[in-house]
C-alpha cells in the first residue's frame, strides 16, 4: 500500500503518535550544530504557515507568505494558539518528509515514487491539462480544492473552502482515488525526473 499526505488525516496521524510515541520534526528544535547561523532565539520547535501578505508582493519570494512560527506543527496547524478541533476529518499537515515516511512504515505502507503518484493522481487521464480533463471546471463545480482569488492575498473560496478543505469533498478520480490533487503538498519517495 501507499500513503499520501492528502490520504493521512488528523485521525489517523493522531493514532500513529499515540501508538508510537513519535514526534515530529516540527515538535522538536533544531540545534545550533544544524543551524551554525541561526541566533539561539530562533532555535525553537514550529513550522511555516501560509501568512498572506497586506498588499500585492512580488511572486519572485515565497518569504513573504510564509511565516515560521514557533510551536506549529501538526498539531496546532495555524501556530499555537490553534487546534484540531473540528479538522478531525482535514489532512494532516506539517509533517516533514522523515514525518511521512515514519508514518507510512507504522501503516504497513511505503511513500509513492514521483512517477507512481503521477500515474495515479491523473487516474487514466494521460496527455490532459488536468487531472481530470482539460476544464479547469468542467461541469462549473469545482474538481479540488485550489487558491482562487489573488494569490497570495485572498482565496475567495469559490471552491467552496478558503484554506484546506476536508478528505472526499471532491470527485474521485478514474482510479476512485480522492484529494490527488489540490488541497495540500505531498510527499513522494524521490524525485521528478524528465526523462524518467
């Protein structure tokens, strides 16, 4: 079997750790022997979070949306002060690569190469623009979760979702996979290549 960021939910995730004890990379401060630059105020445990800037920024520096911040992590996903209290059913996020493939042994499971979730998230749609076809909204209902509005000012939500939506809110794909794509990243095992 495979495992997918989009196909661990907070559920699942949250029953790992508790069987297992483990703890992200997220949940643990990087060290000065990792970091030699970094001031020893800025090794502390947390994440980036996606923080839209107040005005049009230049796309040329992702710094200016993302923000780090300290005690982050999976489990309080937008920084401290949040929890996962209703998100039982949303994808787990911010979990490191090492964090995915932890998980993925725990389940029985191994990460898909780059050419495996390809193959699978375009569910026998070879050769088109999308996933699922070449509209982007083919029906004039949204086929995944994706920022629309002004990135990386406002996701208007016309998707139905402002941010991360819920497992299964979208069609399934030819392969009755669900969430390949949109919502949020996922890890693969290796790296694309073009000549692969």
């Amino acid at each position: 079997g495979i495992a997918t960021n989009d196909s661990i939910y907070q559920q699942e995730y949250e029953k790992f750790v508790k069987a297992t004890g483990y703890k992200t990379i997220a949940e643990t401060a990087p060290t000065q022997e990792e970091f030699p630059d970094a001031k020893p105020e800025m090794l502390v445990a947390g994440s980036v979070v996606f923080s839209p800037p107040a005005k049009v920024v230049s796309l040329t520096n992702y710094l200016q949306w993302w923000e780090y911040k300290k005690g982050a992590g999976w489990r309080h996903p937008d920084g401290p002060a949040s929890n996962l209290t209703g998100k039982e059913n949303f994808p787990v996020v911010h979990i490191a690569w090492d964090d995915a493939v932890a998980y993925a042994r725990w389940a029985g499971k191994r990460l898909p190469t780059e050419a495996e979730w390809e193959f699978a998230a375009r569910g026998g749609m070879c050769g088109k623009k999308f996933a699922w076809g070449d509209e982007f909204n083919p029906t004039g209902k949204a086929m995944a979760n994706t920022f629309q509005g002004k990135f990386p000012l406002y996701d208007n939500g016309k998707d139905g979702y402002i941010g991360i939506s819920p497992i299964k809110q979208f069609p399934q794909n030819g392969y009755g996979l669900y969430d390949m794509t949109g919502n949020v990243w996922e890890w693969c095992a290796d790296w694309y290549r073009a000549d692969y």
